[in-house]
C-alpha cells in the first residue's frame, strides 16, 4: 500500500467561473480601447495600416532642348511638369525666375491645381536681355520646397 497526498483540485464550478471572470474581462478591455482609443490602438493601427507615400514630382519636360547658348533679344521656350502624388487635389504656387548674377528678374509667379495623380505641363517663354552673361533660369515651388534650374550663355 502506497501512501500518496491527495491532489489538491478545484470543483469544476470555480475553474468554470474563473473561465467566465476572465471572459467578461478581456471584453471590457476590448470595449474601452474601442470607446476611448487609446495611443496604444493609435499605434498599432498607424504601423498595421498602409499609408501610402505622399509626394510631388517637377521636373523639365524635355531636358535636351534646354538651350545652354542663347542669342541676346531672341525668344526661348521650355516647360516644367508638376505631377501630384499628395492623395488629394493640390494648388500649386510656382515662380519662375531667371537671375544674372546678383539680380533677379521674375518671369511669372502664378498658381496650377492638379488633380490627386495628375499632372501639368506649364510652358515658360524667356528673353536675355543681357549680353556676355551666365543666366539661372529657376522654377520653384516653394510650399513643396523642391525647384530646379538651368543655365543659358550669352
């Protein structure tokens, strides 16, 4: 005959009251996230959500044609793209400036609203007016803080 302790169990109706305890607990921590989202939800759904990357593209829409020489009194184009990758419709303010060493000469200061994924090409006519002289033709967005630029000779 072996002499054995007697193991030491729960009536069946306690373990199941504490299966029910834990239950209602674990649905009123559910409830209060969802009533009061907390930083922790706010968390969780910023890194389980996909946001997609915001962003707008300019660029010159025919580089090559640039001129880098040009004549004194003679006319030039070129034009600029502004592409909206922001999500929504975006009002664009863009200068155009052209700059001969310390002065600074603006060509047009106007606005272009561009549809979530669209796009605008904007042409630009210039003039040198100034012989013998390196210009920075500029475009500049500056809400968005992008530009770009050229130079032409004279």
């Amino acid at each position: 005959m072996s002499l054995s302790k007697p193991k030491h169990t729960q009536p069946k109706s306690h373990a199941v009251l504490s299966r029910i305890l834990a239950l209602e607990l674990l649905i009123v921590l559910v409830v209060l996230g969802v009533m009061f989202k907390t930083p922790i939800h706010s968390a969780y759904a910023l890194a389980s959500t996909h946001q997609p990357e915001t962003y707008t593209e300019l660029y010159f829409t025919n580089v090559v044609s640039l001129p880098k020489q040009v004549t004194v009194g003679r006319i030039y184009n070129f034009g600029f793209k502004v592409v909206n990758h922001e999500s929504r419709i975006m009002t664009y303010h863009y200068a155009v400036t052209i700059q001969y060493g310390t002065t600074t000469q603006v060509l047009a200061t106007k606005t272009v609203a561009v549809p979530a994924a669209g796009s605008a090409i904007i042409p630009v006519s210039f003039e040198i007016d100034q012989l013998n002289q390196l210009a920075t033709l500029k475009v500049t967005l500056a809400e968005q803080h992008e530009s770009i630029s050229f130079r032409s000779q004279s």
